[in-house]
C-alpha cells in the first residue's frame, strides 16, 4: 500500500480504537476496514508534497504555510516528543550542504506558533568519525537558532544517550531487511530515544556522490546506524530502504522539510558548486519528497535514483512524480534546474570511493575498512576536504556569500529576530555589503587550519576501531 494512502489508512485506523462493546466493536470495526479499503482503491490518496518559492523577506511565514500545506499537524502527535534531525554534511559552512538556520528557524516557530509545546521538542545530531557535529552546529549556526529558542539539544553519540538493539526495536520486522542482517550480522543498535517519538528530518536539496542525490531518506543513515556505518555504503541503497521501514515502526510521527534555498550540485554532500534556487519543500512521505526534489534537480527519481524505486517498490512511500499531489507553487514546482549529478566531475576523493566500494580496489582495499586499519580511510577523507578542497574553493563560498542568502548567513546573529515573535515575516534587510563579507571571511579562514587539525586529532580519538567508548544499551 503505497505513500499517502498508508499513512491514511494508518491514522484512520487509529479512530477505531475508542471504547465499545465487544460484539458492536468487532461489527464496526470489520465494517470500517471493508468499505475503507473499497475507498481508497476506488479513488487512491496521493502522497502530498507541499513547495513553496521563498525570500529571505518571507521565509518564516512561508515555512509555516510550507508545513500546513502538507498538513503536518495530522501526521506528528502534539503530545510526543519531537526530534529535529539536522543535516550536517559538513562541519564548515559550505552552502547547500547542512540545515540552514532559517529552515531550523521557520519550522521551530511554525511548530510553536501551532500550538506544539517547546519543552518537547529537541534538535538531534548524529555524528560520523570525519565530521565534528559540535563544531558543525556552531559553524552552520544551527545552536543560535536552538540556544535562542531554548530547545533541548541531543547529540546522540554523547555519554548518557542510550542504545537498543534494532531487533527489540522491531521485532520480526527485521527478518525483511533487504541487507542489514548481512551487513551486521551481530545485529546493530538504535538510539532508545527514537522509539515512540515524532521525528522531522531536516535535509537539503543537494546531489550525492553513492546515492545521486540525497535528501529525507539519506538523513536517518547517520541517526539510526552506528559508527560503523560505513559497512553499509556498497548496498547503500538498499540500507536507506532498510531505514525507512525501521522509522515507519519506531516513530509515532514521520515527516520532513527541505531546503532549497541553496542547491548543491556535483559530488555532494560536501565538494558542490551551490545555486541560488529560493525552493522550500514539506512532506509526510519520505520518499515522494525525495522524488520531487530528485526530479526538481533534472533526474528521473524512478530511473536515476534507485533507493527511491527500492522505497516506492516496497510499498513504503510514493517515488513516482506523476502519482504524487503538489500544494503550493504549481509552476515552481515544474521547474528543471539541468543538475549534471555526482559523477560527471568526480573529486580525487570521491573516484577512490568508488573505485574501492564498486571497481578495481574492492579485493585489495575494502576488507581493510572493517578491520582495526580503517582508520587509514578517515585521515585521508580529512586530510582531502579539509585541508585540500575547502581551502583551495573558497572562490565558490564567496559567490554564495554575495547572494541574499548568503548575506542573511553572514549576518545570523545580528539579524535575529525575537524567537516569541511567531507572526514574524522573514527579514526585509539582510545587511553587509559584499566588502564587508569578504573581510570577514578572511579573518574566519585564518583559523580554519587550526580546526582542521583538531578534527584530524579527534577523528584518531574517536575512531570507533580505537575508542574504549561503549554505547550503553537496553536490556
């Protein structure tokens, strides 16, 4: 049962739990069931997917719309708790590759403004061996926007976070794992918190260099597996799909909201040339949001992308473009933005990946990543986009800054706006003169090495081939 029409089924079902006598309630309930079926094959609920053209004039209140577009509120129990899962592909600011602050923003204050109480709701971070997640909240901005509206925030590695196994998790829903019982078969753990809360991904529109693009879907990789998730990347597809069944199980709310105010193009999620494209998208429906963005980015999503036909094959959302309803800005929509993808320009880094996870290297190289040589994978992948790429693109960084949204960055923390202002618009002025950018951006590169250092440092510290560190996990 594809999409829409199960999660309708899931909430309409819902209804039928109430009080009644045995004999009437086993009437109805088959009664219910019969003609609800005859219903929605009769005339089949589409998946939803709400898109909306934005300014950073308008942005908060077109995040709210956004949100009540694809009728939020019906899939994410007020009484819940709320994870935020933010997107951190990269612990520098490079746009289009993490949440932005004003998506974290508008959908904070969209849910506070619905009546959604502040106290359970939290932002969720995972962290990966090459990617600092403390570092990246502060440099992405992502912990003003938290701190302001004093959220929690969970760092899900962090001492004290407790993990279960997946299998008490979900029971004999894990029998139909397409690869991860192959992958671990000692089986993985799941962060316990995730069990019976709402969860709103928080992705960006941008393209990947093992999946093609990357948005809802490829946001639970880094949540829900451990450390060694990197097992995972020859059948990564199939492992996303994985994922969306063990989220459709464990959570009492799915949904989520993408940014495409910058657009990354090429071998993202971290070395891509960003554009300006002014594009906001919602969804209950992981994979029909991911479709859409797919196909936004000039893709076939059923042909292109193959997680995605995985996903819709499975019954677990809607990845065709034609089946799935728009609300919103139709001709925005529409639009074919002519992405060349991940592969055309292929980074140093990103050919060895390949090489080593699908061509020639697989024999002699890719078993050294399940061993205590791992490592070795780690400091190169660092030492490539840290000390290499970032530095030697900073001419692409620059052009973003230049841009409203790039301005509106820059000037974060000046330009905040109240956070109990919940009617507030967006921002009319988002300051700084391009000089005064570039100036800044100098003085900030002067320390980017020492940073990179510190991430070399800490990723040998923490490299789960030679931590002592262990999750504590349920019984």
């Amino acid at each position: 049962m594809p999409g829409q029409l199960f999660i309708t089924y899931q909430h309409f079902a819902a209804k039928m739990s109430m009080p009644m006598p045995a004999a009437d309630g086993r009437i109805l309930s088959f009664a219910f069931h019969f003609f609800f079926f005859i219903i929605l094959f009769m005339k089949p609920n589409k998946s939803i997917v709400a898109v909306l053209k934005t300014s950073p004039a308008t942005v908060l209140e077109d995040y709210h719309r956004l949100l009540n577009l694809a009728d939020y509120q019906s899939f994410l129990p007020k009484d819940k708790e709320t994870a935020l899962k933010i997107n951190i592909s990269w612990h520098f600011f490079f746009p289009g590759s993490s949440t932005t602050p004003w998506q974290l923003d508008g959908v904070i204050r969209a849910l506070k403004r619905d009546g959604y109480d502040p106290k359970k709701i939290h932002a969720c971070h995972n962290r990966t061996v090459v990617i600092d997640a403390h570092l990246g909240e502060r440099e992405n901005k992502q912990i003003n926007v938290v701190q302001a509206h004093q959220l929690a925030n969970k760092h899900l590695y962090d001492d004290g976070q407790e993990w279960i196994n997946v299998k008490d998790a979900v029971g004999s829903l894990a029998d139909k794992f397409l690869v991860l019982n192959k992958v671990y078969p000692d089986g993985f753990h799941i962060p316990k918190s995730f069990i019976g809360e709402n969860i709103i991904h928080l992705p960006t529109v941008k393209t990947h260099v093992f999946t093609t693009t990357t948005g809802a879907m490829k946001n639970a990789f880094g949540g829900l597996l451990n450390e060694k998730r990197h097992w995972t990347h020859p059948v990564i597809h199939e492992t996303l799909v994985d994922l969306l069944m063990i989220q459709q199980k464990i959570h009492s709310g799915l949904f989520a909201v993408m940014d495409g105010t910058f657009a990354g193009d090429g071998p993202g999620p971290r070395c891509m040339t960003p554009y300006s494209k002014n594009i906001i998208l919602a969804s209950a429906d992981q994979v029909a949001i991911d479709a859409v963005a797919a196909k936004l980015m000039g893709f076939d999503p059923m042909r292109d992308v193959k997680f995605i036909r995985l996903a819709h094959e499975h019954g677990l959302g809607c990845g065709n473009p034609a089946d799935i309803e728009i609300k919103g800005d139709l001709e925005a929509a529409k639009e074919n933005w002519h992405f060349t993808g991940p592969f055309q320009k292929m980074t140093f880094a990103s050919r060895m990946q390949h090489k080593i996870y699908w061509g020639p290297l697989k024999t002699p190289l890719e078993w050294s990543l399940k061993t205590f040589l791992a490592p070795w994978s780690y400091i190169a992948s660092i030492l490539y986009h840290d000390f290499f790429w970032y530095p030697t693109h900073q001419e692409l960084l620059q052009k973003a800054l230049q841009s409203d949204w790039g301005k509106l960055f820059h000037n974060w923390d000046r330009l905040a706006l109240p956070p109990d202002d919940l009617n507030a618009k967006g921002w009319q002025d988002v300051g700084s003169r391009t000089e005064e950018i570039r100036a800044d951006h100098r003085l900030e590169s002067k320390r980017h090495f020492r940073q990179a250092m510190k991430i070399l440092g800490e990723c040998l510290k923490e490299a789960p081939e030679f931590s002592t560190r262990r999750k504590s996990t349920g019984s």
